[in-house]
C-alpha cells in the first residue's frame, strides 16, 4: 500500500521544531557579544557582594554560567558546539574577571588595612621600615632575625644595636605613621608574589565545583544535545513508515 507523504512536514523541514533546519538562526556575534556582556556584568557582581560583605556566594557562579547560555541560546536559537565552546569561553572569563577583582579590591585592601590596625604588627613593620632604610649592616639583621643566635651581640655589633633600638623607640612614641601603610604595601606584595596562583587567589575544591557547575550549566545550554523531537511528531512518523 502506498502512503501520501508530500503533504507531510518532515522533522528536518518543521519550523515548529526547536533546532531543526526551518527554524531561523540569530546571530552568533551577537549572542558571543551579549553572553561575554551578561558574564562579565555577573562576575562584578559577584566581585562587588565579596567586597561590600566579605561573603563569596558559590551558587552565584553557578547562576552566571546559567545566565550566559540561556541568553545565547535564546539570541542564537539553535544550539552547536561552537556556541557551547563560546558560551564556556565567556562564562569562565567572567567568573575570573569576578575573582580577579575580588582580590585586587577586597582582599589585598583589607589585609594591608588588618596589618596597619595590628598593635602586634606595629613592632614588625618599624623593623621592616629601619632595614630597607640602608643605615644599618646587613650582619646586625642577620644577629636579630637569627634564633640561634646568643643573647649577647658580638662585640662589633653593640653599637650599632643601641643605635637601632633608640630609634624603634623614637619611631614607636613619634605620631608619624607615615611609614606604616609604606611597609604594610611591600610586606603584602611580597608575601603574596611568593604564593602560587591556587593560593594567591585562595582557590578551594568549592571553588572547582562551582566553575565545573556554570560551565558545565553553559555548555548543556547551548550545545544542542537537550533538544529532542516532538513524542507525537516522532509517532506519526513511524505510522507513515509501517503504512
């Protein structure tokens, strides 16, 4: 028995169908534009909440990577692999955008302003400020910042310690604190220049999962693999096939 199929919409022919060839494509440019737009807009915020409240919010990233691929989805209206590869692009750029300004506007700041408020680091950072100065020798501070040395100086040495210790003293009663915010700047840029990446920007296993989370988020978003065809479409089909 023949079967009339020309009047029929085939899947690949249905503009009705999510992905399919009849449906109009958007923009790819504008999507990249308004996904790379929304991500970093997301990571300031994200950036703005750790500064103003000292709380970094996880499940904001998550939503981030939700908020990039929905929008380009929803620009592009069908999904591939090269949208999902720009929709992760943009996601990460602006979760490390996000990070990035965390650490450069809240926590740097707020441990220089720690250090400076510290009564206990006060003592070390007059020491700093005494030995960058250039006045005192190199062996004086090796005699002072050794444990194992002996409680008495040697010999060469106690002048050069008296000196040392009246101008702490001169230092610590003077209201000039000109130097401290000076030392606090240096100590925190080297401390933090000897750590590696993963500890600089204190990057925890919460932290991976969150980003595999929004990428992930992202990726399922755009790449197409969530479209399915339509159960009753797909019966018809089978019926005009076994007819």
């Amino acid at each position: 028995m023949e079967t009339q199929t020309d009047d029929v919409p085939s899947l690949d022919q249905d503009p009705d169908l999510p992905g399919t060839a009849g449906q109009r494509s958007g923009s790819s440019v504008l999507a990249f534009v308004y996904g790379l737009s929304v991500a970093i807009l997301g990571g300031m915020l994200w950036a703005a909440i750790y500064i103003k409240m000292n709380l970094e919010v996880g499940i904001l990233a998550w939503a981030i990577g939700g908020a990039v691929g929905g929008l380009m989805i929803w620009i592009k209206k069908v999904g591939s692999v090269e949208l999902a590869i720009s929709a992760v692009f943009c996601a990460l750029l602006g979760l490390a955008s996000g990070k990035v300004l965390s650490y450069e506007y809240g926590f740097v700041p707020q441990t220089k302003k720690d250090i400076t408020q510290d009564p206990e680091w006060m003592e070390t950072l007059m020491h700093m400020h005494l030995k960058r100065s250039g006045r005192y020798s190199a062996e004086l501070f090796a005699w002072r910042e050794n444990p194992d040395s002996p409680d008495h100086p040697p010999e060469p040495l106690i002048d050069e310690l008296n000196r040392f210790a009246d101008e702490m003293d001169r230092i610590e009663k003077s209201e000039d604190r000109s130097f401290v915010d000076q030392e606090a700047n240096y100590f925190v840029e080297q401390h933090l220049a000897s750590l590696s990446t993963l500890e600089r920007y204190d990057i925890t296993v919460f932290d991976l999962i969150w980003l595999t989370l929004a990428l992930g988020t992202a990726w399922q978003l755009t790449s197409g693999r969530r479209q399915r065809a339509s159960p009753g479409i797909s019966g018809e089909d089978d019926r005009r096939e076994t007819g």
